[in-house]
C-alpha cells in the first residue's frame, strides 16, 4: 500500500466547495437558480422526500432502508413543500419546480462563507453549458427540504475542522441538498469543462448511479442517485469522526476526508475523470490518431493556482484563459461522436483508463505519495500524453505545477538526459 497521502497540500487541493452570496441570489436569479434543468428535461412526477429518513441514521440496514425508500420517489406524489424561514425570502417552492431525473443537469451548491466567487462561478456555468449541460446553481434552500437537514447540520457543526465552520457546514449540506433535487452530478464551481458532453439520452450515471467520486476521493466531480447521496450524508452523520480522522491520520474532517476514509472501506466508488493541470496536456491535445483526447475536465483549486503562480483574486480569468487556450487547440483535432449511452461511457468513463487518465492518475499519486507511486509508468508512457516541456499553452509545463514532485523531476532527468543522449 501507498503511504498515507500528504492532506496539508490535499486539503488545499480539494473542493472549493461551490458557494454564492445572498446578495447574488436575488429574487431575479430565482428562475435561473432553480429552473435551469427544467427545460426538455426527463421530470418524473411530482414526489416527496417525506418519510425517506427516521432521523436515527446509525445502522447499515438503516442505509438500505433509505436507498429502497428514495427509489420509490419517482411514484410517489407531492404538492408544495415548505421552507424554513431564513433562505432569501423565499418560503414555498413547488417541488416539481426542481426535482428532476434529468442526468443532462449539473449542479453547483454555492452558499457565501466569505470564501465564494461569483465570478468563477460564471465561469463553471458557461463552459458546462457549451458542452450541452443544463447547469443549475443550489443552495440552502434545497438541502433543507431533506427531513434530515436539522439533525444533520447540527451535528456537522460539531466537527472538528481548521476551515471556518460554516463553510464547512455547506460542504456537507450539498450532498442533501443533491439527494433532495433526486440526484446527478454535482461539481465544484472551479471545474471548467472543455469536452465532457452530457450523457446522449439524459438518463445514464456511472457505476450504475452508485456514489463516485471522479477526482479520485476528491469530490471536485461526483455522480449518484438521489439514494446514494443521503446514503453518503447519512454515514457521514452516523460515523465516529475520531474512528475517521485516526484511519487517514488527520486532525479535522471535511466531506473530502470523509470520502477518502469511505474509499478505504469501498463505501464509494472514485475514479480519475477530471485533471489537474491544464498545462500538461500535449498541444494540441489529440491522441496518436488525432482524436482529441477525453474527458478534458480541469480542477483550477486553491492548490492548483498556486502551482500556476496564479493571482488567487482572479481564479474566472485564469480559468477563462486555459478555457478559451484548450478549445482553440483541440479544434486540430477529430471531434468524439457517440449515439448511445455505451459509447458514451467507452469515451469519458472507460472500465480501463485511457493512456491520458492513467497518466494524470500517476501524476497525481506521485506528487502526493512519492516513492514506488512515481514508477507506475515509463516517462515514454506518460509523453504520450504530458509533455515535459511543453503544455497546451506552451509552458513549460511540469516544471512550472510543480518542479519539487518527485515524478515531475523524474520525467524532466530522464527525458532530457535521453535526448541529450541521442
């Protein structure tokens, strides 16, 4: 086994967990907030989330109990919920305004912790739309329609945390919040997205809708059922965060870490989808028969702009900037086609990672593990994919993200001495 992964530096890698000030959520954003999946959508009937918990989440026939009841939800029928006060004014929505099925809809949850950036919030909503989701922004308001929220977010903010306790709070909060709208795909507002397309008929998950994670344990990207996502909430209400922080030798917790000790268990599923460094990839990013190389998902965290040197302040112009770099590059390239839901997954979700996906996935264990981590691929395995002086932008790439990565330094001895060799 790898030795326990570095969760000074992950931590800061991790989520920014997607928030928006009140201010921007204003009665005007109301319809965008709420509707923007609405449209062509595959809505089932209006339903409930009444009775889907007992508030006592504490044994694992429980969790069965909540995944058959939540799968019930498409049959069952409901009319106008009520919402405690204190959500921006608005008090009653109706449900069948915001539960959907529809898995062409992505969300973002966004609640202002002092943390929050509109602006790249923007961003993440114009590059999911012009790859064809129907981006949709929750907050608060949605997570307290689960009959778990009081309970849960009271105990949540008992947990030992070294961020402020409200953004926190928040990050758990979306994972209600996402069982509550009946589930999909839920991102970090700093994931720009350059060619992940929505799945061709609206109606397919990974891993069969099984809760997975797609930054590895890092929920930057995940997918699920709206039974998985109370599933998730529910075990991390009901696990001793002492028996959490003890197995991935911590100090706090975050939904991040509770995902991290789930992996350790098979309690979730994780894959490497999204990338890190938009700098590694080779330019123009096809592959070896000239089709461009997929998914091309990008993670600009706290952890990231400061590999790239970046202004912190202006992570929306950093992020349009590789955005608008990574789109005029890949038009070299032949487009991806798929008509059905099978070649869809063959192309963004494969069971064996493409040459890219393994790639990153060593660079991403190497930088954060080290040792036998960096030895997984041959750095010509890895310039398939990552140049060691050249990025989509023309950076000298991973010395740039990170010139002290063992891996990093590795592939830059290694390549260059070959060179130099020949």
């Amino acid at each position: 086994p790898c030795p326990a992964p570095n969760f000074g530096q992950i931590q800061r890698a991790s989520h920014t967990c997607d928030k928006m000030s009140s201010s921007a959520t204003s009665t005007t954003e109301t319809s965008s907030l709420l509707g923007d999946g609405r449209g062509g959508n595959s809505h089932t009937s209006p339903a409930t989330i009444r009775d889907v918990c007992d508030g006592t989440p504490t044994a694992t026939s429980h969790t069965r109990v909540l995944m058959a009841t939540l799968l019930g939800l498409a049959a069952s029928m409901g009319a106008l919920r009520t919402y405690r006060n204190g959500f921006g004014g608005l008090e009653r929505l109706r449900m069948e305004d915001w539960y959907t099925t529809d898995r062409c809809t992505v969300y973002a949850y966004f609640e202002d912790q002092g943390m929050g950036d509109g602006a790249a919030m923007e961003v993440w909503r114009r590059t999911w739309a012009a790859a064809g989701w129907k981006p949709v922004v929750l907050d608060e308001r949605h997570a307290a329609a689960h009959p778990n929220y009081e309970e849960f977010k009271g105990k949540f903010a008992t947990y030992p945390t070294t961020n402020p306790a409200g953004y926190e709070v928040a990050c758990y909060l979306r994972h209600l919040a996402l069982a509550a709208v009946g589930g999909g795909w839920l991102c970090d507002y700093d994931l720009f997205n350059v060619n992940l397309a929505p799945p061709p008929k609206c109606d397919w998950l990974p891993n069969d809708g099984a809760l997975t994670t797609h930054d590895s344990f890092v929920p930057a990207l995940t997918s699920g059922t709206a039974a998985e996502y109370t599933r998730i909430a529910v075990e991390m209400a009901a696990t001793d965060v002492n028996v959490v922080m003890a197995a991935v030798q911590v100090a706090m917790v975050s939904d991040m870490i509770f995902m991290r000790y789930f992996e350790q268990r098979g309690a979730i599923k994780t894959r490497f989808t999204t990338l890190t460094s938009p700098t590694f990839i080779r330019n123009p990013p096809c592959d070896e028969h000239g089709v461009e190389f997929a998914p091309m998902v990008f993670h600009m965290s706290h952890d990231m702009m400061t590999m790239l040197n970046a202004d912190m302040g202006n992570r929306a112009g950093v992020m349009t900037q590789y955005y608008e770099g990574l789109m005029q590059s890949k038009a070299q390239c032949t487009q991806l086609t798929f008509d059905n839901n099978s070649d869809y997954a063959n192309s963004f979700f494969p069971e064996t990672p493409t040459p890219m996906q393994h790639a990153y996935k060593v660079e991403f264990q190497c930088a954060h593990d080290g040792g036998e981590a960096c030895n997984v691929m041959t750095p010509e395995e890895i310039n398939q994919v990552i140049l060691p002086n050249k990025g989509a932008l023309g950076q000298d790439a991973l010395q740039q993200h990170n010139p002290a990565a063992p891996m990093h330094e590795k592939l830059n001895t290694e390549y260059m001495g070959k060179n130099a060799a020949t």
